[in-house]
C-alpha cells in the first residue's frame, strides 16, 4: 500500500470518527415556534396580488383582502425624508407615471404620482390610468389591516444610507403598531436581517436571506446536517435556483423538523401548488390570490378527510 493510500484512508478514518463523534455528542437546535407562522399552509398575496391589481397599492391590498388571504407580501424601501413605503423597485419607472429613484422623492412628492398607470389587465387594457392609487406605507398598511399577516422584505442594499437606517427605523414602526406577533422581517441581503434582530432581539419572525439558505442547503447536502444551528424562522424559497432544486421532500423535511416553515414563490399554477403542499410546503407566495385561496382550502379539507378515513 502506498504512501498516497494510506494518508487518504487516514483521513477519511478521521473524518468517519469527527462524523460520529459530532453525531453522538450534537444535536439539531429547533428553532422556537412564532406565533404568526403558526397557521399552516398559508396563502400570501404576492405585492398584494401583482397580477390581479397594480402591485403594492391599496387596490391591491384590498381586492387581496377580499378573496380570503392568510397575508400580503411585501418590499419596502425608504423616501428622501425617510419614509418607509411598501415598494419592489430601485426607481418608480416600471409601475407609476413618474421617473426616477424613490430615495431622491419625499412621500408628499411620490403621493403625486398614479402607480397603476403601467398596470395591464388579462385583456391588454390600463384600466387604472384615469384611477390615481397612491404608493402605500407601512404605517397606512398596519393602519388599514390591524390583524393581518404582514411579510416585509428590505429591498434597500445595507451598504447604502437608506440601507442603514431601515433595520431600525422598521423595528421601531413595528413597535409602534404593536405588529410583533403579526410580521416576518426579510431580506435578500441576510445582513439586513441581523442588523434588524438588533432591535427585534428574537420578538419578530425573521425570514431567511441568501447567505442563510446557503448554509441551510450546504448543511442539508452534507453529511453534517445534525451541526446546522439556524437563525431564522422561516424560509421563503424559489423552487430553484441556478441548477439546485429547492422543492424536494427531504429539504422541506430537513428545515421542518428544525421548525422552520418554507413558503414558495411566486407560485400561481394549481398544479405546482399542489406538488409543492405534497411535498410539505407551509406557504404559498402568489400573484393570483384568486386561484390559490380557493385551490389551498380544497386542499386543506381533502388532507383532512384523508385522516379521518384512516383513523
């Protein structure tokens, strides 16, 4: 046996001892239960519902509303005067009659401009164009639905000024409405999400940012899984991302067992819907509230008759 031979087999008797020992002596650390991801599966209405009425205005949030939704999800970003406003975009190009950055706009400036203007119907028609709707804040959203499940996602970089305040400035809106039970807090930039528990010290839901599904997936693809020790409350997931499926029953299970719901987006066909509450999805994120509040329900009672026919 060669020299090369035996120093492999050495290190894989080493790692296969590290395995053990660390399986022995570490256990998988559940996240505690929040009391807003308690209900399960829910729907989420997507911007309010982007395909349905112009996204993140109250048109959107109401016809949403109306159809049954568990909760909206939604982006925010702040305004030259600091502001905090449920809106996706850098710049209001794509969704009002305006141009430009809504961090270079004061709230009583952005309250000039009709942002369903670019809203497009099934049939191809604007049918908001002559319908001013006003770009929403957080507090006029908390205000109008005192009850309801709110998911925010911090769309401002923290590398940027808007960026830096908006971690603080959201914990205190929070507070303030006493939403704490009612929220999740995430970000596409896990920083933000940190920089936020700061504030929140755990008495908010938070929702995973890149870098956590990351090593939530590395962990769940590895053979040290029982050592993934997670931050967050809850995974709001593509199916895919690049070549890696995120929908398979065994990651579902893996974030499961650890507590950890996982909703899917922006999911508005019945069939994938209905794949992924198979495969034990807790959340639908969604454009069409339409389809998905009456498809989940009907699902939800088929689950239920299933159990009772085997008891």
């Amino acid at each position: 046996m060669g020299k090369k031979t035996k120093l492999a087999l050495a290190i894989a008797a080493a790692s296969a001892a590290a395995w053990a020992g660390s399986k022995a002596f570490m256990k998988p650390q559940k996240r505690e239960g929040k009391e807003v991801l308690q209900k399960a599966p829910v729907v989420l209405a997507h911007r309010g519902g982007a395909k349905l009425a112009p996204e993140h205005t109250m048109i959107a949030f109401e016809k949403a509303f109306e159809l049954g939704v568990d909760g909206f999800e939604i982006d925010i970003r702040l305004t030259k005067d600091e502001e905090i406003v449920a809106f996706h975009d850098e710049t209001i190009d794509r969704t009002s009659d305006g141009l430009g950055a809504v961090k270079d706009f004061t709230l009583e400036e952005l309250k000039n401009f009709n942002f369903a203007y670019h809203f497009k119907d099934e049939d191809g028609n604007y049918p908001y164009r002559d319908q001013k709707a006003e770009i929403v804040t957080l507090k006029e959203l908390f205000e109008k639905f005192p009850n309801m499940y709110i998911n925010i996602d911090i769309k401002d970089s923290p590398e940027t000024y808007e960026g830096s305040l908006m971690p603080s400035k959201l914990w205190r809106i929070i507070e303030e409405y006493k939403a704490e039970d009612r929220v999740v807090v995430t970000s596409f930039y896990s920083e933000q999400v940190d920089r936020f528990n700061l504030y929140a010290q755990n008495r908010v839901a938070l929702g995973a940012g890149e870098t956590d599904v990351r090593k939530a997936f590395a962990a769940y693809t590895s053979q040290f899984g029982h050592l993934y020790h997670p931050k967050v409350d809850v995974f709001q997931l593509p199916t895919k991302h690049g070549r890696f499926s995120l929908d398979s029953p065994k990651f579902i299970s893996f974030l499961n067992n650890l507590n950890i719901p996982v909703h899917y987006w922006v999911i508005d066909d019945e069939e994938q819907m209905g794949k992924l509450l198979d495969n034990g999805a807790k959340g639908i994120i969604t454009d069409r509230p339409d389809i998905a509040v009456p498809f989940v329900r009907n699902w939800m009672e088929q689950q239920q008759e299933k159990g009772e026919n085997q008891k």
